[in-house]
C-alpha cells in the first residue's frame, strides 16, 4: 500500500513539475520574442534580472560615457490594436488611434522621459550628434483595450461600460551611439493599464497612459543607471 501511494505521489509530483515547465515555457510572448531576434541580429546580450519583459545591451556598450540624450519622437505608425473584447453595440467600430490620440500619447511619453531622465540633471538634451550623446527611439507597439472606444463611434452616448483595467500597451525602446548609429540596446516590456475594477472612459484611460509611460521611464531610468556602473 506505501509503495502505491510512493509510486501516486511521485506521478503527481511529475505531472505538477511537467505543467510548471510547460507553464514556463509558453510565458514568453510575440514582442519578446521579436526583440530576441533583433537583438541576435545587432549582436545584444540579454540582460539578467532586468525589470523590463525582455532588455538586451551590446557586450561593449559602456553607458557612462552618455551624458546627454537626443531623444525622437514618439513612434505611433502602424500600431498594432488588438481588441480584448466584444460588446456587442450595433454601432461599435474598430478601435482606432486619431490624431489626437497619437499626439497625447507622445506628450506623455516625452513628459515622462523628462521626469525621469532629465530633470535631476542625470541627462541632458541633445540636439546634433556626439560622442557622449545617445539616441532614445521608442515605438508603441502594441494596445489591446478593454471595451470599446469612448468616443462618438465606438459606443452609445448613454452607456457606462466599466472594465477590470483598460487593457494592455507594449513598447518597444532602442538605446543608439548617436554618432556610430550602432545599436547599443533593445528593450521591449508589455504592461497593464490598470488592474482595478472600474469605468472604462477616455479619462480613465488617458490616466493610465500616463501612469504606464512614467513607469516605464522611470525603469529605463534605473536600468541605464545600473548599466552604467
């Protein structure tokens, strides 16, 4: 009888440690896995324990000598918009990013960048090439929001819709020796807008995509930082 249970609790065992592996083996997503081929190509390590989804630097790269930033605008072409959900209007139309849309979501992130980058003095900008000057070029590659648009298209003037978050954004970030052009890193993470139940409007979106870009500067922040040490 303790030989079959032995024998049961070893199979459980196996099972439980085959589905963690498994698991384990199906977290790594599209924009990680794109990066990861970017990154063999430029020649990128990866970089271990970063706080990003995936951060690959050149083996050379020596970040300290950076004491400036020319940083480009935000990249809002061809954003990939993957809808999480369905509601069901008759007049709901595909999400889409207007003008004003790509706008705010480039001021925010320069706002961010210059909280966290250049405010305290760490960085400065820059605006030709140098020796001690980096290039910061970031693309949103991704937004998957919950519910549909609140606008005039995407849903009926009299209706609430309320959402655990509003969705999910992934960015993609390319750190450049200004002067060489070459590649000095790639980091690409995927991040929540929002875990809490509640309504789902422009304002509340427009909330959490500033809270996601400061986030994500101010991780950009300490990872050049430990870079550079």
């Amino acid at each position: 009888m303790k030989a079959i249970l032995k024998h049961t609790a070893l199979r459980l065992s196996l099972i439980a440690l085959a589905s963690v592996l498994v698991a384990g083996c199906s977290v790594t997503k599209k924009h990680e896995k794109d990066a990861q081929v970017k990154a063999d190509k430029e020649g990128l390590s990866v970089v271990k324990d970063s706080k990003f989804d995936g951060t690959f630097v050149a083996p050379n790269a020596q970040f300290a000598q950076y004491k400036k930033l020319f940083v480009e605008q935000l990249d809002m072409t061809d954003v990939k918009i993957r809808k999480l959900s369905n509601t069901n209007f008759s007049n709901d139309t595909p999400w889409e990013l207007n003008d004003n849309d790509r706008r705010y979501y480039q001021e925010r992130y320069t706002e961010a960048l210059m909280n966290n980058l250049i405010v305290d003095g760490r960085y400065s900008t820059a605006m030709q090439a140098g020796a001690d000057v980096m290039t910061v070029r970031a693309k949103v590659l991704e937004i998957a929001p919950l519910g549909s648009k609140d606008d005039f298209k995407g849903r009926p003037n009299n209706v609430k819709v309320y959402s655990e978050g509003m969705g999910t954004m992934t960015l993609e970030i390319s750190l450049y020796d200004s002067a060489s052009g070459k590649v000095l890193g790639i980091i690409t993470d995927q991040r929540d807008l929002g875990r809490i139940w509640e309504e789902n409007n422009r304002v509340t979106n427009n909330v959490q995509v500033r809270v996601a870009f400061d986030a994500w500067l101010k991780k950009l922040r300490n990872e050049l930082d430990r870079l550079s040490k």
